[in-house]
C-alpha cells in the first residue's frame, strides 16, 4: 500500500468510527423521535368590509408559509428541517425528525408558496415580512395555540390572505400559477407603500402593488389592485394605452380607456368577493348596482363602474364564469370596452347579442358617454356629477419598466395553495 493510500485508508476507519460513536445506545430512540409543533396563525386588523365602525377583527392567515428551523442544527445553508403552507383554517403542523430534546423555531412569512408574497419594501432582493416563535426543548407535540402576527405587520397577512379570493377565482386552465404562461410570475405586494402618487394605491407595470397603509383593510382596494396584476399578466406583461386616467371615478366619465382598465379591476374584487360593491378603507362604501335610471352617474362605456357591472353580469350570466375574458387577455390587449365586447368575445366565442347585449344596454355601456372619445378630454367640473366615494382615487396603473431582481429569496415552500374550502 502507498502512503496515500494509507492515510487515505485511516481517513476512512476514522470517519467510520465517529459515524458509530454519534448513534450510541440510548439517545437513539429519542433522537429519531418525530417532534412537531402545532398551532393556528391569524392577524387582527380593521374590517373596513364590516363598514364604517372598523371592528378589529381576527382571522385565520390562509396558506402563508412556514418554516421550521433548530437552533442546534439550523440545517444546511439555512434550509429548514421543514416547510409547508396553513391550511385554509390557518392550522400548522411542522414535524421533523431527529431533533426532539431541541430548541426549535418556527419562521412565519408573508408569502404563499412562490406565487404572492408582500414586502416592506422594494429592493434588490425579495425580502417578504417575516417573524419567528421560538420553542424551547421541544419533544413529542407540542400545540403552540393561537400564533398571532405582531400588530405592526397584520395589515401583510391580511393582504396575503385577501390573495387567497382571487387565487381560489382563476381559471382551471391556470394550472398552479396566474396564468396558463409558461414563466409562472408571482403577485408582489408592497406594504404600506411609502407616499407618493397622489398618496393612494397603486398598480405598476413595474410587476408591483403598492398599498397605503390602511388599504390593507379593505379586501375590495386590494383585489382592485391585484385585479390589474392579474390582467397585466395574463396580457404577458403588456398594457394598454391608457388616457385621462388620474384621478377617475366609479361613477364618472374617464375615457374608454381608462373605464375598461379600472372597471375590469373594480369587477374583479366584485367577482371575487361575491358583492355588487366598492369598500374604501374608512369603511364607506357603495353599490354599484345601475341602469340608466341612475342618479349621479354619468353614462357610457366611458364610465368604469358600468364597465364593471357589465363585466361581472356578463361573468354571472351568459359566460358562465370569467375564463373566457382572461383567455381574451391571453391573445389581445384590448383598447377599451368597445374593442372588448364587439371585437374580441367572438374570438372566444363569447356572445354579442341575446342576454349579453342587454346587459351591456341595461349598464349604457353600448354607447360612448359625451365624453367617450379615445384620449384627454377636458371635463367641464361644474356640470358633472358628484364622485363616489372620497376624493383620494386611485391615480391609475403606473406604466414603467418591469423590475429585474438581482438575488432571489428562497421560498421553501413551492407546493401549490391549498384550493378553496367547500362553501
Ligand atoms: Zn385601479
């Protein structure tokens, strides 16, 4: 045997030796033992949905991601021993084997598989809010009971699990991502948004959503936001040119335009929320229901709550669901309502006429409102209608180049959200 085989060879008897000596009788038993950690995790912040009064209301944080880590053994390069999503009551189980006798901690974050996630800000680096609970000499099971997200970080989880309503809203043919595109993007929230842009919320093609710090308890402005994601996604990644937009009104006359983006986004909180309502952060909030009776609405398809009515009847009724506008989405950017309707729903073999055409009629939004020509157009203030609502609107979707992160955070949980609950 050379030198360099034997030195080799007592590499190897030593490295035997110690792999023996860590099993030793005794410890064995207790080391294998599967320990786990139980609980459920909600947030607590202002319902403006329940109106006015905003209640402090708990709930469960719906399919956020978790991971388990032991401080004796913090795994390999930070993977944790494991990692999974609530369940849609919000429960966890983290288990893992070999470390029982441990100090271990449980890492909340405020992200859902790889597919939405809010963060505090916006850098190089996807950096979702996250916050851990440590156990200490944990054995057997232990129910950590109800894991509440600290005060100052419940209006993220909230967002988060305001996400679930539309994730649990999107097409079959979706598969496990937004869309049926190959490049699975994810929904990145930032939360609250740091001032600017009229101070109020907002969607940038920049592939972000920005939330002001009370929006977040309003479900209706966060899927209005997301509902802009979605159609920007779905649109592989383009948007339209869109005029006259900032600010604009649910009730009033915008531009086609602008009516078509903005009511596609007020129809999708609609839809996923199961209403015929808009819900602003103080609570206050108003039914969208309207025909041409209506008082203090301005007519036309340049009008985006008659966009968006029309959109959610057209879903509840002769589409059967929304598939077949997203598939639209999919080939074409539309330009406007108009382009929508009478152009692109045959393609999808959608209808034009019977049912769908009277609810387009019944919403005036088969014809141009005096303002409905494509592009600005100056609005005589004195002669208009009143806004709904207050008078901090949403300035509009923000068109600016797509963000490239430099470094991704790993996100340890890639198995998909768990699906809706039975109703
Ligand atoms: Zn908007």
């Amino acid at each position: 045997m050379t030198r360099i085989g034997r030195i080799w060879r007592a590499t190897f008897v030593v490295a035997m030796a110690l792999t023996t000596v860590s099993v030793w009788p005794g410890s064995a038993y207790a080391r294998q033992e599967t320990i786990c950690l139980t609980g459920t995790l909600t947030y607590t912040r202002p319902d403006a949905e329940a109106g006015t009064a905003l209640p402090m209301v708990t709930s469960p944080a719906r399919n956020a991601n978790w991971a388990l880590y032991g401080t004796a053994h913090p795994g390999f390069f930070d993977r944790p021993l494991a990692a999974d999503l609530t369940d849609r009551d919000g429960k966890f189980t983290a288990c893992a084997d070999g470390v029982a006798g441990s100090d271990l901690y449980l890492s909340f974050i405020a992200e859902s598989s790889a597919l939405w996630q809010v963060l505090p800000q916006r850098g190089d680096t996807e950096q979702p809010y996250a916050f851990t609970v440590p156990a200490k000499t944990v054995t057997g099971t232990r129910d950590l009971g109800t894991v509440a997200v600290p005060d100052e970080m419940a209006g993220a989880w909230k967002v988060l699990d305001t996400l679930n309503l539309l994730w649990w809203k999107r097409p079959a043919a979706a598969g496990d991502c937004w869309t049926p595109q190959t490049r699975c993007t994810g929904i990145s929230v930032i939360w609250p948004s740091p001032g600017g842009r009229n101070g109020n919320s907002y969607f940038t093609t920049a592939g972000f959503i920005y939330l002001t710090e009370d929006d977040a308890n309003t479900r209706h402005v966060t899927l209005h936001e997301a509902g802009h994601n979605l159609q920007w996604l779905w649109q592989h990644e383009q948007w339209p040119d869109v005029s006259n937009c900032n600010p604009h009104y649910i009730n009033l006359a915008s531009s086609p335009s602008c009516a078509f983006t903005e009511g596609f986004a007020d129809a999708v909180a609609m839809y996923a929320l199961d209403d015929y309502r808009f819900v602003w952060s103080s609570g206050f909030s108003a039914n969208l229901e309207n025909d041409a009776a209506t008082r203090n609405w301005d007519i036309g398809d340049s009008v985006e709550g008659r966009v968006a009515t029309s959109l959610v009847d057209l879903w509840h009724g002769p589409d059967q669901g929304w598939d077949g506008t997203l598939a639209i989405f999919g080939k074409t950017v539309p330009d406007n309502f108009h382009d929508y309707f009478y152009n692109d729903r045959p393609t999808e073999n959608l209808s034009t006429t019977g049912q769908a055409a009277t609810i387009i009629h019944n919403h005036t939004a088969d014809q141009s409102s005096p303002n409905g020509a494509a592009g600005p157009q100056p609005i005589d203030e004195s002669a208009r209608n009143k806004p709904l609502g207050p008078p901090d609107n949403d300035p509009g979707v923000k068109v600016e180049p797509r963000h490239q992160w430099k470094s991704a955070h790993r996100h340890w949980t890639l198995r998909p959200p768990h699906p809706r609950p039975a109703p």
